[in-house]
C-alpha cells in the first residue's frame, strides 16, 4: 500500500459504501446469540472517539473496514457483543488507542434477509423470510391450518443445529408453552410429510386394480372402504389368497402365499385385522358353488349361491323376476348333485301353492350344483324344447334323464 492511501485509511477516508437506511431509534430487540452476516446494518459507537461512530451494512465479503484500521475486521458468524471484543483489540493493537472495557459498542440496527424454508409433500413448498422472536408456532399459523396434524411427521433441520428435530405439532399447537416451539433461525427447513401410502393389487372377484392405501388399513379396513361385503359376493371368500413380497416395495423380490378366510374375517369382529404391506396382492378366486336354472324362467341361467346365508327356492323365483307365459309353477323339478358325481331327482315343487299357504316343504334349501327346472304348460315336442333351453344332443339326453321328461 502506497504511503498516500495508508495516510487516507488513517484519517478515516473510506471508499465510497452502500447507502445505509434510516436508523430506527433503538437497536433491534434479538438475541444475544444472532450471528451477523452479510446485508445486516451495525451502529459502532467508541466513545471519546466521534470519528469513529458509524453504521455499517456488512459487506458481501464479511467483514468491515475502520478509520484507522489496515486490515478488514471479520464480521461473519460473531455477535454484536464479540464484534465490539475484535474491535476493541484492533484498534488498540493496530490503531494505536488506549480503550478501556465497554468503551466500543456494537448494536444491531439493521438485519439482512433471513430465509426459511418449508418442504414437503403436505403443504405447499415455500420460502419465508424469518421475522425477529418468530417461534415454531408463528410459522405453522403463517402456513394455515394443517389437515390431520397427528400423521404428518415434522422435522425441523438446519446444519447450525445440533440434530434435526422431530416436533410434535398436535403438543405444539395445543399449548404454545411446548417445550419443542423453539425459536426459530435463518436457514431452518420445516419438513412436514404425510406418510407414505401403500400399494394393493385386487385380482379376482372384488374391486379389482392396483389400489394406494392408507398405510394403517389392513385387508379389513381397505375392503369395508371400497364397500365390498359378503352380501352376494360372487367370490370364494373362504380361499382368498394374499401374495406378499419377501422385501415390501420391491417387485423383484420373490412371493409367499397366504391363505386367507375372508369371509370369517368381515363377518367376524374378533378376528384380528391382517395387515397390508407394500404391493401385497389379493387374489379373490370366482365361487364355484352355482345353481343352475332352466325352463321358463327369466333371468340368468345361473346364480352364485350367496355365503352369507342360505339360498331357497324362493330365492330362485326372486331372482328370474319373472316367468314366461307357459310357465308350469305347480311342478317345479329340483335335482342335486350326489357324492357320486351324479345327479338324483330331489322332488317336485308346487309353488303356486307355497305362495297360498307357505308351508316350508314347498320352500326347499337349495344346495350348490342344484338343477332347477321349470316345465312348460304346452304339450310341446320335449325334444324341441330342450334343444331351445340347452342346446345339443347332450342336454336333451341329459335333462330327460334326470326329470323324465
């Protein structure tokens, strides 16, 4: 450094610097441990020493030039109180003044931009600039109300502190004395996640596709959500299988296979509820146990028997709607399927009087792999009548067999 300009920064002749704000009247109120940084405005006062007295925006680079004073004092990351300390030692040891304690004083005046941020999937991202004495509370009410707040998971992180800090926002916002509604620095990031929701594969008989799930739902739970009931389900609740992978989330993994009563399951309360995981896959198999109709009836030729309940003929009827015009109600043939795998004759139903007297003897259970056949009144070629019902020779001889037709 030439003599001239060494003569200059002696006499307190300083480059021109960014116009300061007006001052407020008092130091700003914060605390003690706030670390100046770049864009904050200090008030340095020295007293018996005028010339000195100034306030200074930091600059970019950290650190603040004196009348007086060769070398650049660092600012970054001290206090008012160790500023004024690093002060008090460069002009005695460079500026050749005898200063007693507490002659400097160093008073935050001016605060730069202090940024905060908020992430996460349950809220909208965002970043705020932290105002003086803000707690955890003033920012959760800054971002609105927040749905369901006992299962998100906050994280409060910030690489100044110690650990990141998991709070509990039901306790925080019941009682603004919680001992986690700290106070609140530049550069905090406040996570707030909702958890992670599980994925269900349905195959089969139910609300079929690939389900995301809340991941406190068992099978119970998910099933009783989408409305699904034993009420007519078509499926075999009784053999549903539920395929888990060995490493939940992973598709690669290998299967295991677990049978499962899901009838016992909706039926029964006392039954724990069977937890889901990651891509669990619920296969609900179509219910073999059918009854077959025939003759003039309307409707479906076959009807899954319901697992909830018993299934009588009445239900049959219900079920067609209505008859044909050549319906024979008062001879109804019900055959059943033996252990032998053939078909007997069971008997034959008069329901037009059942409807008269409702005796239950008219009303039979009907059993899974029932034939129901309702004749006609016309004196009709049996042949061509069957052909019309079932088609083929193997239906005609197979229905004249078993009803006599």
């Amino acid at each position: 450094m030439t003599p001239l300009l060494a003569t200059l920064f002696l006499l307190g002749v300083q480059a021109p610097q960014p116009p300061i704000p007006p001052l407020p009247s008092a130091p700003l109120s914060v605390p003690t441990d706030y670390k100046l940084d770049t864009d904050d405005v200090v008030q340095i006062e020295v007293d018996r020493h005028g010339y000195l007295n100034r306030a200074v925006r930091v600059p970019i680079d950290g650190a603040l030039r004196m009348p007086r004073l060769l070398t650049p004092v660092p600012v970054r990351g001290l206090t008012c109180a160790e500023l004024a300390t690093k002060l008090t030692e460069a002009l005695q040891k460079e500026g050749k003044l005898r200063l007693r304690p507490g002659q400097v004083q160093v008073a935050l005046v001016g605060t730069r931009i202090r940024r905060i941020y908020v992430r996460g999937n349950a809220t909208w991202g965002r970043d705020l600039d932290l105002k003086n004495g803000w707690r955890v509370t003033e920012l959760l009410t800054l971002l609105g109300g927040i749905p369901q707040p006992d299962r998100i998971t906050v994280r409060l992180l910030n690489p100044n502190r110690p650990a990141p800090l998991t709070l509990d926002i039901v306790g925080i916002l019941k009682s603004p004395d919680h001992p986690q509604n700290i106070l609140l620095m530049e550069g905090d990031t406040l996570t707030m996640d909702q958890p992670l929701r599980k994925r269900l594969f349905i195959k089969g008989e139910g609300p079929r596709g690939l389900h995301e799930i809340d991941e406190r739902f068992g099978v119970r739970a998910v099933l009783t959500q989408f409305g699904y009931t034993v009420t007519n389900a078509s499926g075999d609740l009784r053999h549903v299988l539920l395929k888990r992978k060995t490493v939940p989330g992973d598709v690669s993994s290998p299967e295991t296979t677990t049978k499962l009563d899901l009838y016992a399951l909706l039926t029964d309360e006392t039954i724990p509820e069977v937890p889901l995981q990651d891509l669990d896959t619920l296969e609900i198999p179509a219910s073999q146990d059918f009854v077959y109709v025939w003759g003039e009836l309307g409707g479906s030729r076959k009807y899954p028997i319901p697992q909830d309940r018993k299934m009588y003929l009445q239900d049959v009827m219900a079920n067609a709607s209505v008859t044909t015009g050549q319906a024979r109600i008062g001879a109804i043939k019900i055959a059943r399927l033996g252990p032998d795998g053939k078909y007997t004759l069971l008997g034959e139903f008069d329901w037009g009087k059942y409807l008269k007297d409702f005796k239950p003897e008219r009303n039979p259970e009907i059993k899974p792999q029932d034939l129901v056949y309702v004749p006609s009144v016309r004196h009709a070629d049996p042949n061509t009548v069957i052909n019309q019902v079932v088609g083929g020779v193997q239906g005609l001889f197979f229905l004249r067999s078993i009803f006599k037709l």
